[in-house]
C-alpha cells in the first residue's frame, strides 16, 4: 500500500480503499467467500496479478481472510474479516451516492473515467 503523509484516520482509509479494484473485491465478498477465479470473473478487466497483489495487500490490512482448504482438489477461498464487514456501510454508502447522483449513469461514469485519466 502507500505510504501515509499525515495521521489523518481518513487518509489511511482512503490509502487502503484505494485503486480501482479493492472497494469492489470488498463489495464481491460481502455476499460470501469466493474463490480465487470468481473473484476473477465478478471483476472482468482485472489481470491475475493485479487480483493477487490487491488480494494479499487487503488480507495484510485485516480486511480478508484467506483460507487455503484441503481435499482431493485442494483450493483457496477468500472472505470478509469482521473488520472488513464493517466497511460495507461505508461501500454501499458510495454505490447509493452514485445512483442517486443526477444524470445518467452511462454519462457519469464516462466523464468520471475521463476526468481519472486526465
């Protein structure tokens, strides 16, 4: 993660919610724990090493859990810590924001990635 300039508590959640990919893997495994590959597929665009390095960076951060479980096709899943669960007042907060925003979504979204890259 990045480093912090200030001990403001909403800098560090901002450092940690950062990025495009971490408030949606917080969003996806708040339905329940999910596999590597589900988390893939529920994040189209999102590359196998982009998805392992935000995965492990929001397990340091105590956010999620991962449980490697074994049987004849041994596999790992992952799932929202009680920390992270109580970020979701916080994401869904976000997702109402969006919604209830004037204008079109399409638009909005559109104009926000362009004002990003700009």
């Amino acid at each position: 993660m990045q480093d912090r300039v200030s001990e403001c508590p909403i800098e560090g959640a901002m450092v940690l919610l950062s990025g495009r990919w971490r408030a949606l893997i917080i969003y996806y495994l708040s339905q329940g724990p999910m596999r590597f590959n589900a988390l893939r597929r529920a994040n189209a665009g999102i590359s196998h090493q982009m998805l392992t390095r935000e995965l492990r960076a929001l397990e340091t951060a105590g956010v999620i859990a991962r449980t490697a479980l074994p049987g004849p096709a041994p596999h790992v899943e992952y799932a929202l810590t009680p920390h992270g669960a109580r970020l979701m007042p916080i994401i869904d907060g976000l997702g109402d924001w969006f919604e209830a925003a004037p204008g079109p979504r399409a638009a909005k979204t559109v104009a926000a990635g362009a004002a990003i890259r700009a």
